[in-house]
C-alpha cells in the first residue's frame, strides 16, 4: 500500500536525517546553480569557465562543448558547414553521456527541471491524482517532429520555442514576458495536466539523452531490494517509475539484475533519498546494458553486472 502523501519521507528523515533524506536533491540543486553561475560570472567578472550557453559553450575557452540534439538539428537542416571544433564539441557531450552520465542531463543541467519538479511537488500537496494519458513515447515523436521541422525550414525552428533555452537564457540575461509564459505553461502543464508531463512524456532532449546514455556505467541499484516493505514512495518520487519494478521485488522474483537497468532513468537520486531502508544505492555498471526506453531488459537468470558502490 502506498504512504499517504502526508507522511512522504518522514521514515528517511528519521532514519537518515535531514541530509541523508535530500543528499542528491540538494547536490543536483547546487549542481543546477553552479552551470549557471559559471555561465554568469565571464560577462559580469570576466572569468571565462563556461563561455556560451547550453546548445553550445566552450570550457575554460579550450573545450568546445555543443548540444547533440542541436548538432542533429543542424544536420536535418543541411547546416554542413560547421567547424572542427563543433564535431569535437559534440563527441565531447556524446562522449561524456554515453560512458559515464547517461540521461543525467535532465536531473543534474537543465533548468527546467527545477519547475517540473516544484510543480510536482505542488500537485502533490493539492491531492491530484488524475493525469490525461499521453503515452511517454510521445518525447520520440517530438525528436523526430523537431528534426523534420528543422529539414523542411532549413533553420533550428524547434530552438525557437525550446524551454530549455529560453529558460536558460532567461536566468541569465532575465526571463521577459516570453520567459515567464513559458515557465508558467510547463508548471501548469506538469500540475493541472499530466504528472511529470514535460520531463517524462514530451520533451524530445529527454528522449535525445535516452538514447546517447544508454550504456552508461553509472547505474541506480538495489543492492537491498530484499528490505523493500513496499511503500511505494519510490513510485510517487521518482519521475519515471515504471522503470522500477525490475529492480525490485518484481524483478528479484523473476531473477533480473537489482540494478534501474532503463536508459530514461535520469539519475536523480530521489529513490535513493527517500528510502528509509537504503533499497538504493548509485553504482558502476561493468556489464548488462540497457537498451534504449526499456526496463529492465536482461533476461530471468542472467547475473548481475559487476558493481561497484558510490553512495
């Protein structure tokens, strides 16, 4: 049965205390600040960390860094006359994400994160429970619908309206009305419309990261899955919960991995916060990768990827 919305993490804040229960919530908070505080600080101070903004940036002015999603978008638009540093710059990020990061960008870079999860929490303190269906695939549709819109104008229209953009470019040169429209629109979206409904269901940069992350190494775990009472507040925190259950009880029964195997899982942290039993632990996946939007693929009886503990 699940925890009543009232009693959400109280078991982990008795069990772990204060920062035991938010450790990766508030590193991710501080992570968030800290992009867009290196962003700020080369026009304000003159101190060039991060040098651009997140389609594309340079790192200490030697590291060029650009956005896949972008660099596919300028591919569909016939854009080839980039340089060599933008093909760097993209191996760069793909790099990063596919080895180690996985769909991480979601949960530890974009802003918009922050306001998916603020409405999350709204909506649940106002007891809704009701979502209209929009299936998750709906992100893939998107990607491919940017791409197609991109090669049919010849420019990065999906950019135009791109709320990870626009709210990136708000928080440092100020939001603006359009700023604030879109801040609000996804906020409401998320609270009146669908639960975790831009993040998990629409945005096509999640599903873009989906698929480069999905051999990544760093894995969430469930090396005490044994412990799991079922509480289910897991479920309610987690902003893709259907890809838990293979790695829990479910998933012991039918002898899979105790590892979040799914490539969507955005590494949070928020499972293994609010677990008052340390069901979940974050780890180093050496073998058993995920395909790409499914959970749990490895077959009943196939052993567990090495491991090694990070939290």
């Amino acid at each position: 049965m699940a925890t009543p919305i009232e009693q959400l993490g109280r078991d982990a804040l008795a069990a772990k205390g204060f920062f035991g229960a938010y450790k990766w919530l508030i590193l991710r908070r501080i992570v968030q600040a800290a992009i867009i505080a290196l962003f700020i600080i080369g026009p304000v101070g003159g101190v060039w960390v991060l040098k651009g903004n997140l389609a594309g940036s340079w790192l200490f002015e030697t590291v060029p860094m650009v956005e896949p999603f972008v660099f596919l978008q300028m591919l569909a638009a016939g854009m080839f006359g980039f340089l060599t540093t933008t093909l760097l710059g993209v191996a760069v990020v793909v790099a990063f994400y596919a080895l180690i990061g996985g769909r991480a960008y979601c949960a530890w870079v974009c802003p918009v994160n922050v306001i998916t999860d603020a409405a999350a929490w709204v909506r649940r303190r106002l007891g809704i429970a009701q979502s209209a269906k929009i299936s998750p695939q709906t992100r893939f549709w998107m990607l491919g619908a940017a791409l197609v819109l991109a090669a049919l104008s010849g420019q990065l229209a999906y950019e135009l309206v791109n709320p990870v953009s626009i709210v990136h470019r708000g928080l440092i040169y100020g939001m603006g009305a359009a700023g604030w429209l879109v801040v609000a629109g996804i906020f409401l979206f998320d609270v009146v419309v669908t639960k975790h409904g831009w993040c998990s269901h629409v945005c096509p940069m999640g599903a873009m990261y989906s698929l480069i992350g999905a051999p990544a190494l760093v894995k969430v775990r469930t090396p005490n899955r044994e412990q799991c009472d079922d509480c289910m507040e897991c479920f309610e925190v987690c902003p893709e919960p259907k890809i838990l259950p293979p790695a829990l009880r479910q998933g012991m029964r039918q002898g899979l991995p105790a590892v979040v195997s799914s490539s969507l899982c955005t590494r949070c942290g928020r499972c293994v916060d609010i677990c008052s039993k340390d069901v979940f632990a974050f780890g180093f996946l050496t073998t058993g990768k995920a395909k790409p939007g499914e959970a749990g693929e490895n077959a009943p009886g196939k052993k567990d990827g090495e491991l090694k503990k990070a939290s």
